[in-house]
C-alpha cells in the first residue's frame, strides 16, 4: 500500500474530531472517504497533509512515518492537498498558481514536463494562462488548484470537496478530471459529501460518521447498500 492509516486520532481541545480511523490506498487506486459534516473527513485530510496534530495513531507513506514531518517537508515526499474553497491566489496570473505548485522542486527541466502535463490536462488553463485567477469562473479555479497540486510532482492528490459550490455539468468535469488523473498513474483519496459521484468513480469507500469508519468496501458495493442509499443518496 501507498498509504496505510491505522487508529488515527485528531481532537480540537476537548473535541475528538476523529475517533480511532483506520483505512489505506494504493498505489492506482482511487479511495473515497464519505460522509456527512462533522463526520471528521476534513480533519483526516489535514493530519495526512501535517496541518493538523495527530493525537494518536499512525500514518505511513511509502513505508514511512509521516507523524511529526512537517507540512512542506510532505509535499516533497509526493504529497499534495487541495483542501475545500479551492483557494486560488487571485491576484496572481494562472500561469503564476501553477508554478508556485512547484515551489519545493529544484528541478527546471522536470517542472516544464509537469506544467505541459498541466496544460494537456486542462487545455482552458493554458488559454487562459495570462488571465488573473480572480477572474476566471468557479469551476476553473477548481481546475486550476487541481493542476497546481499536479505541479509538485505529486505521488498521492488528497482532494476536500473539490464538487463544493459548482454547477451540476462542473461537477461532472471535475469527476471525468479525477478519474484522468488517477489515469496519469496519481492515486487519489477523496473526501466527497456528494456519495454518489464518489462512489461511481472510486475503487474503495469508507464511511465514516462521528469520526469513526462505520463501513468499508468497493465502491460500487457500498453504492448499493440499502443503508448508503438512504443516508447518502437520497434513496
């Protein structure tokens, strides 16, 4: 496995955001985490990325502890995370986003084949990579801060809500996009309230409540479950 999660724990002061979750991905895999708020994905998502303390537990990448290595120190071992709000930097060019993705690299040459990596992906990035962030629409910012996470040479995408606040035809782009780059031989674990879609595009799902993982499966095992359809689906 890529990634092996066993007994994490993140607690907020008292708050015990995530109680004990245990879950892992591989290497081509697409693994969602769903459930509704409050139910500690977020949290998982920012303990994975060191943005968050972990009050108990382990996270090993590629064989190696994560816990106590700090947040860039991360993102150098393959690590990117677009948290929820996308989070463009606005007053920059698109171009500018994509390479501040590449910070931690040194690697001139390697940075280029990633930004042309970039551009293939999402062809209106390179249209538009003059134009200032804050202008283009919200289904292109979320494009965009997909393929700055991309620039860093990442070996696992931890994605947060990337569907939040989006037309139902970007919505759809966004999931064909995912499923693309997991193609491109990224994995990718995803945190998703919308069940439905997570669930059509990931091998694996866990769902979690109260900050505990209450089932596990295929995907496409848990879509059918008659208790996922009801709490999830609207079924």
């Amino acid at each position: 496995m890529l990634l092996e999660v066993e007994d994490l724990r993140v607690s907020y002061g008292a708050i015990e955001a995530v109680r004990g979750v245990s879950f892992s991905v591989d290497r081509h895999e697409i693994v969602t985490l769903v459930g509704a708020n409050g139910a500690g994905k977020t949290s998982i998502l920012r303990a994975l990325s060191g943005l968050a303390e972990l009050c108990g537990g382990s996270v090993r990448y590629s064989g190696q502890e994560l816990r106590n290595v700090r947040p860039h120190d991360i993102v150098r071992r393959g690590i990117s995370h677009v948290p929820e709000g996308r989070l463009a930097f606005l007053n920059l060019s698109v171009h500018e986003n994509l390479l501040l993705g590449a910070y931690t690299r040194t690697d001139g040459e390697g940075v280029r084949e990633s930004l042309e990596k970039v551009y293939a992906l999402f062809p209106l990035l390179r249209e538009r990579r003059r134009q200032v962030a804050g202008t283009l629409s919200g289904g292109e910012q979320q494009m965009l801060v997909l393929g700055r996470a991309l620039m860093s040479d990442c070996k696992l995408l931890l994605l947060d809500e990337p569907s939040m606040g989006l037309a139902p035809i970007l919505v759809q782009e966004v999931f064909d996009t995912i499923v693309s780059v997991r193609a491109m031989g990224t994995p990718v674990l995803l945190v998703e309230q919308n069940a439905s879609m997570a669930l059509s595009i990931a091998d694996r799902g866990y769902v979690l409540e109260t900050g505990r993982v209450t089932l596990s499966g295929k995907a496409s095992d848990l879509a059918q479950m008659e208790e996922i359809r009801a709490a999830y689906l609207g079924e």
